[in-house]
C-alpha cells in the first residue's frame, strides 16, 4: 500500500507535536485535522501552514507540489489567483466548505462567550406567574 501526502504529513507532525496541540496552533478541530491526514488530498496552503506550525519544511517530501506551486506564483498576474483546474475540482471547494465551517464555528463560540454579548441588550425575565386555585370546580 503506498502512502498518501496525509499519511507523509502525519507520521512528520507525530515525531514534532500531537494533534490537540496543533490544532490549537492552526486554530482547527482535531477531526480536520485527522480527516486531512485520512483522505490525503492536503492542499498546499494547508500544508504550508503545517509546516510552519511544527517547524517542518515539507519540500522535501512534496518536491513536485512545491516546485509547480512556484511556477505558478510566478505565472499569476495578482494576488488571490488560483489554478483554473483547482478551482474546478470538487476538493478544492471541500477544502473552502471546511475553513469557512472552521471560521464559522469559531465566531459562534467567540459569541457564545458571556463577556462578548453586547450590553445594551438586556433581556430580563418576566416576573414568575402566581396560580391561583380560585377558578378551579371541585
């Protein structure tokens, strides 16, 4: 069985750090991070970030994605310009679902917080019901 960039990417991060604690670093959940180790398809980007979490540099291994991510670098006009074919492809938009759920879930709990709620909502409960028997037939 030959082994995939997230299987190369784990067995390096396991000798470096363990997984709660990069994730903490990456700010992501530690199921991203196993699924990214599980399915392989790592982006470079991800990678990268990775890399720099655990003072790694993944040219070695992934020689061929580094140099074709130079090459494109240099061949795009701006900032923000991807491959066509990676903009195409149904990991590509997986990869963006999952950092904008990451992104989101995160703004939840930074909400959820109690000093994070806005002050000039103030919400008080109304005053408890008395029940009275009086309109009750025996």
């Amino acid at each position: 069985m030959t082994s995939n960039k997230g299987d190369v990417i784990e067995r390096i991060v396991r000798t470096k750090i363990g997984i709660s604690e990069l994730s903490r670093i990456l700010h992501v959940s530690r199921t991203s991070i196993y699924n990214w180790f599980e399915n392989g398809h790592v982006n470079l980007e991800t990678i990268c970030k990775i890399g720099q979490a655990i003072n790694h540099d993944f040219a070695n291994e992934f020689p061929e994605e580094f140099a074709s991510a130079k090459h494109h670098t240099s061949m795009d006009v701006g900032p923000g310009k991807t491959d066509q074919n990676e903009d195409c492809s149904v990991q590509y938009w997986m990869n963006k679902y999952i950092t904008l759920l990451e992104k989101y879930t995160e703004l939840l709990s930074e909400y959820a917080k109690p000093e994070a709620k806005n002050s000039f909502i103030n919400i008080q409960a109304p005053p408890p019901v008395r029940h009275t028997h009086e309109g009750i037939y025996h």
